[in-house]
C-alpha cells in the first residue's frame, strides 16, 4: 500500500509517498501509506540531538515502496513528460507530542533552473507532509515522483527542500538532469 499527496505546478506535477505509520495530506481524505516493515524494530543509530538529514536521498529508476528498497538510477537523462523519482529517508527530523501522540510534520518545496540557474518552476510549500504515531519513527521513506510536461529539453537542476515544521531546519538538494526528447525512429522504404 502507498500514500500519495498530489500538488499541481505551473510545469509540473508533485507526488510524495511518505511510508511508516498512518500519514494525512492537508486537504486530503486519509491515504493509504507504505509499510515500514521489520525496520521498525531495529535499534535507532546515534545522531546529533540537533541535526535533520535525509539519508539516501538520490534519483531512483522506479518509485520505492517499502523502506531501504530502492534502485538508484544510473542516469541524468528523463524524457520530456517522464516521472523523475527521488527516494529519502528523513534522519532525526523533529516529532512534537499532542495528545498522547507524537507527530511529524514536513514542507516541500521544490524548483527546476536551467543549468545557468534561471528557474524556470519552482512551488513553495508544494506539499506538507504529516504524520502521526505512538512513537517516533526511524523507519521514514519519502518518494518524490515529479513529472515537467512543459519543460523543453535541455539542461537543468532540480532543487528539493524539506523543512522540518517542529525544528525549524531545512534540508536541501540539488539533482543535476537532463530532458530530451525521445528518438523518432524513421522508416525506409
């Protein structure tokens, strides 16, 4: 099962599949999330009480659907129209406790930029992503699943922020990538 939170760009189309425990969109009826599987049991490493990460964070060949199983994509170049896949795995985000439950709670936000760093889209606060469980999680996945129907070939950078709600702290990436069109084949007669 998966959970999936839609946002709508001026170029593009936004997906996040967030896994672990019960997850709600902003807006949304309640989704159906991804299993965190036996990770949930596993000790949690040590980490600086201060700091929020995102393990793994890397363009995928596929959408992940279960913590820590991804396929890393070998490739920059994505057809005009294809979904760009990034897999991460929030380390050390902040959880508050509310009524006996604790909860989680991420903004994304989110640009393409040609290679000489002109945006072309960007959408601030392009999903929030929230989560509530009996206890902290150490077992979080995010899939981010972007589709830029209207973005001409050529070179760009795709920048993903998350910012932690409960801490304050954002966590930034910048994916290199190229669009192309795909090959028209000629026939001969």
């Amino acid at each position: 099962m998966k959970g999936s939170i839609w946002a709508a760009g001026v170029a593009g189309l936004l997906a996040i599949v967030i896994g672990g425990a019960a997850a709600w969109a902003q807006g949304a009826s309640r989704p159906q999330v991804a299993s965190g599987g036996p990770a949930n049991d596993a000790p949690r490493p040590a980490r600086p009480e201060n700091f929020s990460g995102i393990r793994n964070f890397i363009l995928t060949s596929e959408q992940a659907q279960r913590f820590g199983k991804f396929q890393k994509r070998q490739r920059t170049t994505h057809l005009v129209g294809s979904p760009i896949y990034i897999y991460g795995e929030p380390v050390n985000f902040g959880w508050t406790k509310d009524y006996g439950a604790f909860r989680f709670a991420v903004v994304v936000d989110v640009e393409l930029a040609r290679s000489d760093g002109r945006v072309v889209w960007s959408e601030r606060n392009a999903s929030r992503l929230n989560m509530v469980a009996d206890e902290p999680r150490s077992d979080l996945f995010v899939t981010l699943n972007l589709t830029t129907p209207g973005a001409p070939p050529g070179a760009y950078v795709l920048g993903v922020r998350m910012r932690d709600l409960a801490t304050g702290q954002s966590v930034e990436k910048r994916f290199p990538l190229e669009i192309v069109r795909a090959a028209t084949r000629t026939l001969s007669t």
